[in-house]
C-alpha cells in the first residue's frame, strides 16, 4: 500500500512496517503494529485502550482474541478499530493550525457611476459643451407653453423666461454667449443671446427660440435656422 493509514490491515508484516515508517514522527511515537487475526494492524495508544476495554488480550506484537461465546467478536472489534482511528484521525486534522491567510473581499476604492452617452444627452449644466453642427430645426418655447421647464421658468443662466427678450435655448455654447440665428428660408436674422439649455435634441432640433426671437426671423412652429458665433 502507498498510503499508510491506522486502523488499515495489512497481510504480511513487511507491508505493516514499510507503512509504519512512512508515518509522519508524531504519529510513529504514538502508535504500534499488531497481530490481528492473521493480518497485522497499525493502530495508535487510544485504540490499544479503547480494545483493552473490550477485554482483549493485547499485545503490541500479537493480539489473541477470545471467542467463546461471541463469534462476530473478531467483525465487531474490527469494525471498532476503523470507526475509532478514522475518529482520531479526522480529530487530529481538525486540531492541526493552518497558516492560510484569510480570505477577505476586496472592497474597491472607487465604485464607478454610470456615465450617459455625451452624445445623446448634453447637460444643461455643462460649461464647454462639445461642438455640434450650426444648422437644422429650431422650434420655441414660451412662459405659457414650455414643456419640461420649471414651475418659476428659472433657465439655465439663472434669469427668468421673457418671451419680450431675444434668446434662445442651445446646449453647445457657453451661456451668456451671443449668437446670430438666420431663418435659412427667408434669410432673416437677428442676434440673440444663449440662455437656456433643453432637451430638444432628442426630436432632431438643435435650438429652442424665445417668442421674441422667433417672430423676429420669421419662424413658424419649426423653421431651419443657422447659428453663427
């Protein structure tokens, strides 16, 4: 056998010592080979006294068991001696220190945030918006009828919503910044001033005029305008 275990049978004794001697030295100094019914057993100094309880006649050479009115005995100590060492044995491990470190999950230092797609949606709060075309479709928005603005229609630059004033909603410009919107239909143009920002891109529009502005350049509903900084 490669492996040598106590409480494992073994047919000749040259087999019970050649294991005995790949037993680690603890192990080695705390137990001995035995006869036992015609076979040779290695067990350990607790299951030398756990059989001497069992009235057995032991010896650390020869074990002679006495069966008179018993004829299992042999099977019953046999069995006794393997549940007692794989006992032992599994106590034995479970005793043994490790020196593994412990194990603990890493905590990040950072934990990301979903970012949105620039692309898509620029925020209203952006200081330098990235650069986007300068012409397409504008459409207006007005104290009345100004879908997504607050309750007070505060803007972006922190002024309230005039539809008297030339401005105009645009999000790829710094606020406060003057502009020149051109109706490229009728090629009517005034100056305005960037106040506000808003969603429209997202209905393929890339500006929000105020009333004034939109009456100035002559733009319905919607109008294809172009803006020149």
């Amino acid at each position: 056998m490669t492996v040598a275990l106590i409480g494992i049978y073994y047919k000749t004794q040259e087999d019970a010592t050649e294991a005995y001697k790949k037993l680690p030295e603890w192990q080695r100094q705390n137990s001995s080979i035995v006869e036992f019914d015609n076979a040779f057993l290695i067990v350990s100094d607790e299951q030398l006294k756990a059989l001497q309880k069992m009235t057995m006649k032991i010896n650390k050479r020869k074990i002679r068991v006495f069966r008179r009115r018993h004829p299992n005995l042999i099977k019953r100590i046999a069995w006794a001696v393997l549940i007692i060492g794989l006992l032992l044995n599994f106590l034995g491990r479970v005793a043994e220190p490790t020196n593994e470190p412990e194990i603990i999950s890493p905590i990040p230092e950072n934990t990301p945030t979903p970012t949105t797609n620039i692309e898509k949606i620029v925020p209203t709060t952006s200081p330098n918006p990235p650069q986007r075309p300068t012409t397409g479709k504008a459409s207006y928005y007005s104290v009345s009828g100004c879908l997504g603005c607050r309750d007070d229609r505060v803007m972006a630059n922190g002024e309230r919503l005039d539809d008297t004033r030339v401005t105009l909603a645009y999000n790829h410009a710094p606020l406060n910044t003057w502009v020149r919107v051109t109706n490229i239909i009728t090629g009517q143009n005034i100056r305005a001033l960037v106040t506000d920002r808003g969603g429209f891109e997202r209905h393929g529009k890339i500006a929000d005029l105020s009333v004034a502005t939109k009456e100035a350049i002559g733009c319905g509903d919607v109008c294809q305008i172009a803006l020149e900084f």
